[in-house]
C-alpha cells in the first residue's frame, strides 16, 4: 500500500505534531504532506527528516509567523495537494486537513482531533475572545465562518472511516457531520516519565496561557486560599494579565524546559485543570508522574482522569469553571488525598501507552483497507 499522511500545519512540536511522529512509526514509508512546514531543522527527528509537501501558502508574505491568519485560503490550499497516487490517505486533522481530495479507489481514513471549534460550538467564545465580535470586522468574521462550516460539512463527504481521538470528540464529530467514528486514544510517552512519591506542598497549573485554558481561573481561585500555594509554569499571550492577578502565594515561572517541568509535575500535590479539552494530555503525563489531577468535570479528562467514584481514582472533577468549584475542589481533593496513590495514578496512564496505540490504530487500518 502506496500511503500517504496529510497533517494542517507544521511550525512548533507541540500534540499534533508528536501525534504525527507516532503515525511515522506505524507507517514509516509514508510521505508526508501538510498546509505549511516552518519546523526548525534541530528539531525535525519526529518527522523521520523526511521532505514535506506544502501548498501555496509556505510561499505567502509572513507565513511563518502569521500562518494562522492564512486560515481562509487553507481549505483551496488543501484541496490543490495532490495525493492521487497513494492507495491510503490517512490525515491527522484539526482544521482542514481532512478536506484533501480523494478518490473512489481509495481509502481515506481521518483522525479527527477535533471539528474545527471555532468554525463550530465555540465560534461565539473564538469571537469574543479574539475581539472580532463587533462592527465590520465581527460580521466578516461571522461571513468566513459560515463559509467555512459549509465547506468543513462538504469535506465530511470524501472521508471514508473517521477516527477520533476520545468519546467526547466522536459525539462532536457525530453532531457536526453526522457521521459515527471509531475511537482510539492517542499515545502518550508515557516512559520518559518516572513516578515519585514524596509530594510536596504546592499545586501545579501547566499549559500555554491562552483564554480557553483558563488558567486565569486557576490563578483567581488562589486569591481565596493565601494558606495553599500555586507555581504556574507556560507561556503565552496572556501571561502579563494572569500574572497581574497573581497574589504572593502564586508564582508565574513561563516557559521552562522539559526537564523543568517533569520535575514540578513528579513533586506537586497535584494538578490543577480548568479547561474543556479534547483529549488532553498533560493529565495524563502527570498521572505517569505519579501525581493526581483535579480537573474540570467535562470533555476528555473525563475518560483520561478517574474521579472519586471509581476504583482506583486517580482525581477529583469540579462541576463549573468558577473559582468556588475549584476551592471546593481542593478541599476535597485534600479530604481524599490517601486515595489517590501514586500506584494508582501510573496504572491508569499506562492505559494510553504508544505500543497500546500503535497496535490498535493499525489494526482498524487494516481492517478498513481489506475490506474495502
């Protein structure tokens, strides 16, 4: 089988982009096509060093940095790859990748990571929190959008099996294109972490400071409890407004290298995770640290996350974004804390290890193709 993999964009190594290496290790003779590809040449070993094939877009004014405000050219831009001589197509989509064009003799299986939300569900929070809601700028924004849902709902049609990537996304994907998609946890490195027992006294918030993760929440919650202490680690554009909300018990470190942040996630008492995520795996690196997770009750840290409830918890949920349910939360979490072992906790993240994925994954493929 002639394959080929079709990803949105290439520019930093964050999820999608480690998700990408993992395809490579299932299906290493596959070529590789993708909007834009700006990965620095350090940092390529994921990608096997293998040659990208982009589209017009890696050519445009600013592309590098400014890639994203492209987003309206992307769906022509994807359509223009030409992926006529594979037998598999196999795209890892987030935005536009699934809208490459494919043929009655081939197989087009897409791991959808999640509908476009901002085309979607969340297109008034994408509004408001971007500052396009209003006057000429608003309803441009809301014509392109539109547009957008229209081709994003046409581009279902040449998908032949969807994968998503937890429970959560496949009622998405069933709600946005009325399609049924099979569900296959995507891998976690679970081995480059190691579990440690002696906790100490603070709580951990880790993530890029963008609205949706909330961690400005996070942060405000700890004004009302000056005895606990939160350590902050992530960058974005909304450090400076988090970290002006930041009281003596907090502390903002931004970015920090990899090894940094495993070591705070080994030691905190434990995570704190306000976001509605797809999937999210940072969760799940801190439960291979042996560290428990207090979360918000909804999206995907429902099935990465065991709460009280179940045997072998490894967290607890908060039922609203609001400072209050997150203070409840911690009390709760400090109530049951001999429940949530680091035993537990790595038992549960090994559930999502690459060897587990990468059977599984090719397993359906190869059901799909053989019984075409």
């Amino acid at each position: 089988m002639k394959t080929a993999i079709v990803c949105d964009w290439l520019v930093a190594v964050g999820g999608a982009e480690k998700f990408l290496g993992h395809l490579l290790q299932c299906y290493p003779d596959a070529d590789l096509f993708a909007v834009v590809d700006f990965v620095d040449p350090d940092k390529r070993d994921f990608l096997q060093n293998k040659p990208i094939k982009t589209t017009f877009i890696q050519q445009l004014p600013f592309a590098k940095t400014r890639y994203r405000g492209y987003l309206p050219l992307m769906p022509l831009a994807i359509e223009q790859l030409d992926v006529s001589a594979y037998d598999l197509i196999i795209s890892s989509s987030h935005a536009v990748a699934k809208g490459v064009i494919t043929g009655p003799d081939q197989v087009h299986i897409s791991y959808v990571h999640s509908p476009m939300r901002y085309a979607w569900d969340l297109q008034h929070q994408y509004l408001r929190e971007s500052g396009l809601d209003q006057k000429f700028r608003g309803w441009f924004a809301r014509y392109f959008l539109h547009k957008l849902r229209m081709w994003d709902l046409r581009s279902a049609n040449g998908v032949d099996h969807f994968i998503a990537n937890s429970n959560f996304i496949a009622r998405r994907i069933e709600k946005t294109y009325r399609r049924k998609a099979e569900v296959i946890y995507p891998p976690v490195e679970i081995a480059q972490f190691s579990p440690q027992g002696n906790k100490e006294d603070f709580y951990l918030a880790a993530s890029r400071l963008v609205p949706y993760k909330r961690i400005d929440l996070i942060v405000e919650s700890f004004q009302h409890m000056p005895d606990k202490k939160l350590i902050v680690i992530g960058d974005g554009p909304d450090f400076n407004k988090i970290k002006a909300k930041a009281g003596n018990n907090v502390t903002m470190l931004g970015y920090q290298s990899d090894e940094t942040l495993i070591s705070h996630m080994q030691r905190a008492r434990a995570l704190i995770f306000a976001a509605e995520e797809d999937f999210g795996l940072i969760p799940l690196e801190v439960q291979a640290c042996g560290t428990p997770v207090i979360a918000y009750g909804k999206g995907g840290a429902l099935e990465t996350v065991r709460g009280l409830d179940a045997d072998r918890p490894t967290g607890v949920f908060f039922p609203e974004q609001t400072t209050d349910a997150i203070s409840e939360a911690i009390g709760t979490f400090e109530q049951h804390q001999a429940r949530l072992t680091v035993e537990n906790c790595v038992h549960n993240a090994a559930r999502f290890t690459p060897e587990q994925f990468k059977k599984t994954f090719m397993t359906y493929v190869a059901q799909k193709v053989s019984g075409r």
